[in-house]
C-alpha cells in the first residue's frame, strides 16, 4: 500500500510469479469467492444478486478478463474487473483492477480507481481477508497481464 496517498501498491515485482486464472481458481476463487459468488440453479440468478456472478467457473468462461466495471463513474470505462491490456503499464492495470482495488484494501471499502470511483467493499466480505501471499497471486497475475493458462 502506498501510506502516503491512502493507495493501492501498484508496483509490480520486475519477476512477477507465472500465476495464471487457472491456478487463481483453484487456490483463491474456490475457496474464498464462491460460497457468495456461484452459479444460480432452478432459474434463480448466479450468486446472490452480486455484480459479477458465477465465480465458481471463472477459469472456464474467464469472463472477469478485460470487462468493464460496474463501478465506473459517470459513463467512464477506466475500471475493468481485471485490467489485461498490456499496452497500459502495469502500475495503470493494477490501479484499474476492481478486483485488485476491493482485495488489496485493509478499510471496509476498497480503494477508489484512478478516476475516483468508488469501489463498493472489500473483499471478500466474510471476514476471511486475504493473505499477503494470496494477494501477490492476484497482484503477479494481473502484472503478467491475467494469463488464462
């Protein structure tokens, strides 16, 4: 975190680990995300009503990659659910990564995007906060650019 603005670290180790969706699914998104965020059954809607749906099958449908975030303010498309595009430096792509923002945040709501969005609250929301070690998964993947596999 960077203290002297209140920020997200958006620093990328110049060796970032090859963590990919996949290994993020099997480690993070199983465990932690799913028990809120899953597939609906009978017709009822996937999870329950939160924004980004069914994340007990992100690693097949990958959908969470390069999407626009509901939390854009004011028509903007700055925020991504995870910012993927390499053109943009990494330090862009974390500050842009709703799902980097609520995670990496220790206060009850998540860090503001580059815009001054607001992010809605930290995740994940069962008072199960993430490691150090969990969020430099999260942190490598999305600086190598959020590989698939």
């Amino acid at each position: 975190m960077d203290a002297g603005n209140d920020g997200p670290d958006t620093t990328c180790s110049s060796t970032p680990e090859a963590v990919t969706m996949v290994s993020l699914q099997t480690d993070l998104f199983d465990p932690k995300c799913k028990s809120c965020h899953y597939k609906g059954t009978g017709g009822a809607a996937d999870g329950t009503g939160y924004a980004y749906g069914d994340y007990e099958t992100a690693a097949q449908t990958y959908e969470m990659v390069g999407k626009a975030s509901l939390y854009n303010k004011m028509g903007a498309t700055t925020l991504k659910i995870v910012d993927s595009d390499t053109t943009r430096s990494t330090a862009q792509r974390l500050a842009a990564s709703t799902l980097w923002l609520k995670c990496a945040s220790t206060k009850s709501m998540g860090f503001k995007g580059p815009n001054n969005e607001i992010t809605g609250a930290t995740m994940p929301q069962n008072a199960t906060m993430l490691t150090a070690a969990e969020l430099q998964k999260i942190k490598d993947w999305i600086c190598r650019g959020a590989p698939m596999n």
